[in-house]
C-alpha cells in the first residue's frame, strides 16, 4: 500500500525543499499526531504547524482534497495512500 503522502503547496514547498513528503502510517493514525510528527521532521513546517500539532492561522489543511473540518478537525483518522495538502491562504487588501 502506498504511504499518506503530504503535498505543500505555495512558499512551504520552497521552505521545506520539496513538494512531497511521505510518511508510512502503521494501521491508522490521528491527523494531529501525523502533523505533529511532520514538524518533528520537517522543522520547516512550523510555520504552519504548532509542535502540538494544530494548525496556525493562515494555513488550510485538506485530506483528500476536502477541508480537514468537514471530519472530525484533528481528530480525523488518516491511513496510508490518504493524501493530506497544505495549503498556505495569502490575500491581500486593495489600496484605497
């Protein structure tokens, strides 16, 4: 079975040096603990990702290309061959 693949999107994939990272998941695991293990990895990600494993403001986390808060937030459980995106949201305002 294919590892949880963890796509980057924007600047994080800059920061971080690739667009990828897989992690091989045994059974099933919690999305907060898989984060929390990314930034263990990663030190890049803390810009996205606190060390306890939630998310920062700013960023959007997909599983499965659907919005991580449509499950069960954190506590949703990911496998192997699921596919999590981080997704950095970046507007700006309009000069008046």
């Amino acid at each position: 079975m294919a590892p949880l693949k963890i796509r980057l999107l924007g600047p994080l994939k800059l920061y971080a040096g690739k667009e990828e990272i897989e992690i091989d998941v045994k059974g099933e695991a919690k999305l907060r603990e898989v984060l929390k293990d990314l930034v263990k990895r990663e030190s890049s990600l803390s810009r996205a990702i606190e060390q306890d494993g939630r998310v920062k403001p700013g960023y959007l986390i997909f599983i499965n290309d659907a919005d991580y808060m449509v499950f069960e937030g954190l506590e949703t459980v990911v496998r192997n061959s699921d596919v999590i995106t981080i997704l950095p949201v970046s507007h700006g305002g309009a000069d008046v």
